[in-house]
C-alpha cells in the first residue's frame, strides 16, 4: 500500500459502518430535499400572478392586447434582461428596479389625480383627513384584484389607465433617447412596437406587486417591492418565519459545535506523511498534458472577467463612459455585465473540468484509448461556446438580432443572470459535459473494479488511486454526475416560460448547479488529492467528506427557495425557504476548523511546500466561506430582511465574496494544485504567486468594505425610510457621499485586478521557464507502488505498536 498514516483506524467495521449510515443520511437528505423542492415549485406554478388576455379601462379602452405582456418580456429578454435594471429585484443595480419604478410613478399620478378630485392642487398641501381619505382610495384602487378568470381581462380604473399612458411615455423615451445616470444608451430600443410591449410586461410585473391574490391579503409578490403608498409592507410570514430562521441558525450552530466537539479525536491531519512528493515520480498521460491549456483558458477568462468587471461598475459612476470615452455606443453596459457575470461561471467550471481530467487517468491507472483526442475535442467545444456565446450576446444586446425575436433565443441571450447563455449554447455546453463526465467514468471506473474491500491500491500508472478509498472515488464519480445533470434545469426555462417559473428553474442551476454541486465536487476531490499525497488519513477524510456532503445539502438544496420569496410563491414556500436556507449557514460556522487543518498540513513536511500556495488559496476559501458566504449570507437571506434589500448592493457584496471568494479561489488553487504536479520537480519562482495571492484577497474584501457593504446599508435604510423606488433611483444613488462610496470600489478592483494579472503572468511562466528558479532545488520523487513502500509501511507499523 502508499505510504500513508497507519494509525488511522483500526481493522474493523467502524468506519466502514460509519460510513454506511452517512450514505443512507445522504440519499435521505437528497430525495427528500428535492421532493420538496419540486413540490415548491408546484406550489409557485399554481400561485403565480396570471398573465392576462388583455388590460383594458373601466371605459373600455384597450391598454394591453393579447400576447404583447409575453412578447414584452422577450423583448426585455433580448436586450439584456437582468443587465440593464431589474425585475422582481432580480438583475443589475445601475438601472432601477422597472418593477418598483413603474409601481411608484403610478401611484404618484394617482394619488395626484385623487388629490385633484378632492379641489387641492397638491397632495402635499392637503389638509390631514383629506390626506386621509387619498391614501384609503388610493391603496384601493392599487390592491382590488380586478383580474376576471372567465375572460383572462384586467379592468384598470380610469386614473391608473391614464397612469399607464404617461409611464409608458417615460420609459419610451429613456430607452429611445438614452439615460445616462442608468447607462442605457440611445437606440437601445428603437422600434416603438417593441417598446410598447415592454412596457405592457413592465406594468404586468408592477400589477403583481400590488395586486391582492383571490386566496389571501398580500400580493401575488408577497407585498413586495416595499411602498409605503400602496402597503406594501411585510406580511405577518415573513416575520414570523424571519424570527424562526435565526433560532434555526442558532440551534444549527450550538449542535454543530457539539458534534465536532465529540469528533474532535478523529484528526483528519496524518502524523506520518511520506518522505517525498508521491506524485513526483508520475509521468503525466497524454490526456493529462492536454489538460494544460485548459488552465490557461481558465487564466485569460478570469482576466477577462475581471476586466469586464471593472468597465460594469465604473459605469455606475460615469453613465456611458470610461474616464470620458463613450464606450457605452460600442459596449453598452448590459454587454460588459452580461460578459461579467457569464465568464465567472465558466471560467470556474473551466477549472473543474480540467482537474477532473487531470484526476481520472491518474486514478484508472491507464490512458483509455482516445482519451486526449476527446480531451481536445472538449476543449475546442468550450472555446467555441464560450467566445460564440459572447459574440451573439452582443448582437441580441445591441438589437442586431431584432427585438424578442426567435434568433435572439437560440443565439444571442437569455437575459437572464447567470444563465444569459442562448439556447443554442446551453445545449452545447450540456452535451459538453455529458462528454466530460463519460471521460471520468472510463478514467476512473478501472480503479473501483481492481479495489480491495474498501482500499484503493496504487501502480506506477495509478498513483492517486493510492492511499484513498472506493467511497472518496465513488463520491468524486457522482459529483461529476451532477454537475454534467443539473446544468440541464436549465431547460426548464422556455422562450414562452412565465417569470415565476422561468426564475424557479434558473435557480436550480445558479444555486444547486454553481453553489451545490460545484461545492460538493470541491470538497470531495480536494480530500482527495489531500488523501493521495498522504497528507490526510484517508478514511476518516473519506468519512468527513461524507458528513459534510449531508449537511451541506440539507439546507442547500431547499434553501435554494430563498432567492424566490418574492417571485409569485406563496406562504408555504417562504416558510419552508426560510427555515432551511438557515441551516446552509449552519456549517460555514466551524469552517475555521478547516482552514486551520490546512495551516498544519503546510507543516508536516518540507516538499509540502511546492503546494504552498495552493494551499493558501484552499485556506482563503475557508475565511470566504465563513465571511461571503456565511455572514454576509445570512444578512440578506431571512425574509425580512430580503424584502427590504432584494436589489440592492448587499447582494452583490454577497455574490461577490461568496461565488468569487469561494468558488473563485478554489479554482486557482485547483489550477496551481494540478500545473504543480504536471510540472514537477523544480522550485518555482513565486513571487507573482505571493503578491497575486494577497492581492486578489484584499483587493476583495477593499472592494466589499470601503465600498459595497457602506453603499448597500445606505440603500437599506432609503429602502426602509421610503420604498425601493428611492433607493434605486438616480436622486439618492448620486448624492455626493454616495458617488464617493462607489467611487471607493475602485481601489479595490483595482487591487484584485493586479492579482489577477500577477498569477497569469505566473502562469505565462510557466510555460516560458520563467516562473521556474534556475539551479533550483529538484524535490526527491516519492514511492508510487506497495513494494517500492514496504520499508516506510513496516516503520510505520512500529510507531503504532
């Protein structure tokens, strides 16, 4: 066997047993949640807002005619989407919210209207019962649902109707003449028909907000956007269950504490590593060295991302420009933050596939035949979606496409975030990662038919297959699984899908595809490589890997519902959303634990660190983990509090720590993990990688507390104080203080930028020698088979005895 720590465990069916019980906990845990999940999604089908035939007055005008509320929304759809402004509260930032907007204007009219009909000029200059009696009218006309079933018809009352005709002309002009405070250039659409209809899908999702349900007193969005004209304020759920979600939280925490506590003999940590590198003495398989340039890919994406990053966020402090050039008529923003948001996925998921590939044959113990054609093949198909989906997005985005129209779908964008990839490109990243999975199934598939009981024996062309355990192959097999499978709810949502559900499905993939299932491959295959170089034991990190699989997707697969308290759920579905999107948080709490097993492995031995700063980044996503994902989580997540900051910018402050201070991390360290033993032998020079590395940590966390977090809380309180409306728009947002905070951002976007062109230039490196010291010190090269080990095994055995 590998040298490895023999003292992990006795030979019996303790941990076998254990782990037994912990797969059961696991299928439990995973078709329960889902079936949950599903019927959430039930539940949303049957309460979500109708979509009318048509809208008409009380004197029978017609406002809206049939279908133009769905070709409205592909309209928006086509142009961006979620990148320029939002809906629901999902998308970007720079724009306003067109739900609230529209519901606000609105309600200003009418309120001015009733005024009027009351003899006082202003509103504002009525007497108090006068006052008194505007608001009871005007919360009456906004709330009666006026939606008749039997002939799918809205019969708006006639100031709400003239209200639509001068909101209509409002959101014309800003999308025909361009608004620079927005960054919406002109001509961004410049077909009236197609404007008319996005202002019927406009005013169909502000209807929903406002609109009682037929089965209860709140609106079909649960009363949100918060507007205190219309009482739109919490229901009596969301703060009950808010209340209920932080005693989860707690006790959550208190039992997690417990249980390490009673854990806390089992040490992952080895206290007999081997004596050299294991992996060193491995000469990596064709298939293998294909994988190279996949990180490259991974390194120029990530610039790319980053770069697309800067140009989204400046535009939030000069309209349409870069330090004065008008950027904006060549690179609207909808475009930068479609390429911004995109990218961070792919990039990401580009890292996996290449270390999943790295990992197969290495376990196997033989290259499959044809295995670094298909390599190659896969690359060239990344490459294609990737650079064809950007292309197409800036032609639909830039109305080259046409408006809403078929090839926009299958071509340019969905417009929605994160899933902005057209159809046509959905598919072909699907079938990619079918083929991906295929050849880590035939990579690694010999490994588990040649085990011995539960142990893994390593071969000269098997060495990560030693010192690990079929149950870590297993789990590392069925994570590829998933990730190639979920990506697939992507096509729950259709060109002609309603919102409610078109939002359900796309967070199938954002938060079980990006945020579950990426996490589950992360843990598993880095316990894993951990395992093979004999820096942990293997069967209790195997046992580890296990638990917190479980109790990571105990919250995580239903707590996925918290992103749709809002989206034409019902109260059932924010009950149960937020009861388990409490306990996602609930291990995040002693990821400390995990940094500080990765501080010691840098200890154990001197050719550890040729991992160094692998490592490092690995030890990063644990302090992101605890503070993106878990602190700055939770202060978003309970829907109370959701209700006054959905759209703000403690989401992004949320998104970015976590998807990029966890998943982003993780990537680079997964790349330096496997360009280390693909190349190995030699020191490298790895200053950029030190620089790099501190960089792109505070560069993030500059970015999040000099500017997100202080502009996010100053949005919540406006959001509070008066309504989301104002706390979106162009008067609060460019006060003086406030322009400074997101002029703040800068620095640290900078900062990280800089790391990030510091570890692609590291990895230019390595390609051209440069990254590699000269005369360097040349690590030993460990043992790769039981009987090159049989010295180290029988030294071992005695320091048990």
């Amino acid at each position: 066997m590998s040298t490895v720590d023999t003292t992990e465990a006795p030979p019996d069916s303790k941990v076998p047993n254990r782990n037994r019980r912990w797969w059961i906990a696991l299928a439990i845990v995973v078709i329960g949640s889902f079936g949950v999940l599903l019927w959430m999604g039930m539940q949303i089908n049957v309460s979500k807002p109708p979509v009318p035939k048509q809208v008409v007055s009380e004197s029978g005008d017609v406002l809206i005619e049939e279908n133009e509320i769905m070709d409205g929304q592909r309209v928006w759809q086509s142009i961006g989407g979620h990148q320029i402004g939002s809906v629901w509260g999902h998308g970007a930032y720079v724009a306003p919210d067109w739900t609230a907007d529209w519901l606000h204007r609105e309600a200003v009219f009418v309120q001015q209207k009733l005024a009027e009909e009351h003899g006082v000029s202003n509103y504002e200059e009525a007497p108090t019962e006068v006052k008194g009696a505007i608001d009871a009218q005007l919360v009456e006309l906004f709330r009666t649902n006026t939606y008749d079933e039997a002939t799918g018809t809205i019969t708006l009352p006639e100031y709400r109707a003239e209200a639509y005709q001068t909101n209509a002309e409002h959101f014309g002009k800003i999308f025909a003449e361009g608004h620079v405070d927005y960054a919406i250039p002109a001509g961004s659409v410049e077909d009236p028909d197609a404007m008319a209809k996005m202002n019927a899908f406009f005013f169909w999702s502000s209807w929903s907000a406002s609109t009682e349900t037929h089965y209860d007193e709140a609106s079909y969005t649960r009363n949100w956007p918060h507007e205190p004209l219309v009482e739109n304020v919490p229901t009596a759920t969301n703060i009950l269950w808010s209340v209920i979600s932080v005693i989860i939280l707690l006790a959550g925490i208190g039992f997690m504490v417990w249980y390490h506590s009673f854990n806390e003999d089992e040490d992952e940590v080895t206290n007999n590593p081997p004596k050299d590198d294991p992996l060193l003495g491995y000469e990596p398989t064709p298939s293998q060295k294909a994988t190279l340039k996949y990180f490259f890919v991974v390194g120029a994406l990530f610039v790319l991302q980053i770069a697309m990053g800067i140009i989204s966020a400046h535009y939030g402090v000069e309209g349409g420009a870069l330090y004065g050039i008008p950027i904006d008529e060549w690179l609207p923003y909808a475009v930068t933050r479609t390429w911004h948001t995109q990218l961070g996925i792919l990039w990401i998921a580009t890292a996996w596939l290449a270390t999943g590939l790295y990992v197969g044959p290495a376990v196997g113990g033989r290259e499959p035949k044809g295995q670094r054609l298909l390599v190659n093949v896969l690359f060239v198909a990344l490459v294609v979606v990737v650079f064809g989906s950007m292309l197409g997005q800036w032609m639909s985005i830039t109305g080259k496409l046409g408006y809403g129209t078929i090839q926009s779908w299958w071509f340019g964008t969905t417009g929605m975030e994160y899933l902005d990839l057209a159809r046509f490109w959905q598919i072909g990243l699907f079938i990619g990662l079918f083929l991906w999975f295929f050849l880590m199934f035939r990579a690694m598939w010999p490994a588990i038919s040649r085990a011995r009981g539960t142990k893994l024996e390593p071969t000269t062309d098997a060495p990560l297959a030693g010192g690990s355990q079929k149950t870590l192959v297993a789990m590392l097999l069925v994570s590829c699984l998933a990730i190639a499978s979920f990506f697939g709810a992507a096509f729950g949502m259709g060109r002609d899908t309603h919102l409610s559900i078109t939002e359900y499905w796309r967070w199938w993939v954002v938060h079980l595809w990006v945020e579950g299932f990426f996490e589950v491959f992360a843990t598993v295959v880095i316990a894993f490589l951990f395992s093979r170089l004999g820096l942990v034991r293997p069967r209790i990190a195997t046992t580890a890997t296990l638990a917190a699989t479980t109790i990571f997707l105990l919250g995580g697969i239903i707590g996925t519902g918290h992103h749709l308290y809002f989206s034409g759920g019902n109260d059932p579905v924010m009950a149960w959303s937020a009861t388990f999107s409490a306990l996602e948080v609930v291990p995040l709490a002693l990821i400390g634990f995990e940094a500080f097993r990765n501080m010691r492995i840098l200890r154990v031995k001197e050719w550890v660190s040729g991992y160094k700063w692998a490592i490092y980044f690995f030890i990063s996503v644990s302090f992101w983990n605890m503070l993106g994902a878990g602190v700055f989580g939770f202060l978003i997540n309970p829907p109370i509090s959701l209700f006054y900051v959905k759209g703000l910018n403690l989401t992004p402050l949320h998104a970015h720590t976590a998807l990029f201070g966890v998943y982003g991390m993780l990537g680079v360290g997964l790349m330096l993990f496997c360009v280390r033993s693909l190349m190995p032998g030699r020191d490298w020079n790895d200053w950029p990688l030190k620089w790099g590395f501190w960089c792109m940590n505070g560069g993030l966390l500059a970015m999040s507390l000099f500017s997100l977090l202080p502009l996010g809380l100053a949005q919540a309180w406006a959001s509070i104080q008066e309504g989301l409306w104002y706390a979106r728009s162009s008067e609060f947002l460019y006060q003086p203080a406030l322009v400074v905070l997101r002029w703040l951002r800068t620095p640290g976007d900078t900062i990280f930028a800089l790391g990030a062109v510091l570890i692609g230039l590291f990895m230019v490196g390595i390609l051209t020698g440069h990254a590699l010291k000269d005369g360097g010190r040349v690590f030993t090269p460990g043992n790769l088979t039981s009987e090159d080990n049989a010295d180290a095994d029988a030294t071992a055995e005695k320091e048990t005895v």
